[in-house]
C-alpha cells in the first residue's frame, strides 16, 4: 500500500486560492505524483481512486527557519 505524506503550506493567506496542502513524500510503487502542492479535494480523489493512505504531518506553528515554532 502506497502512503502520500502531506502537511499544509506555511505561506497562505486568509482567501487566498491556492493550494493548501504541500506533498512531503510518497512511499510504495504502485503511484507517482508530479504535483508539489494539492488541493484537498484533488487529494481525496487520488485516494479513492488509488487506495493510498494519506499521513498528514505536523506543522511548526510560526514557520521559524530554525523550526522552532515560537515567534
């Protein structure tokens, strides 16, 4: 079974009509994707239609470049 990691992008403003989520990694053979950033609903679809599980990582909080999380 393939695993698609995926946390939300840091840089997105309050109705902004981007994509939300950001694609870390993928693990398995049995999918590709050549996309960096996805919509959720593009997201669900490639799940339903490929049986993937998504994992969904934590974000840091304030996007320190140390990783902090703290302003």
């Amino acid at each position: 079974m393939s695993k698609i990691f995926v946390r939300e992008r840091r840089k997105i403003e309050e109705g902004e009509k981007k994509p939300r989520l950001r694609i870390v990694g993928v693990t398995g053979n049995d999918i590709k994707l050549y996309a960096k950033h996805v919509r959720k609903v593009e997201l669900d679809i490639i799940v339903k239609e490929s049986g993937a599980q998504v994992i969904y990582l934590p974000t840091h909080g304030s996007g320190n470049k140390d990783g902090s999380g703290t302003p």
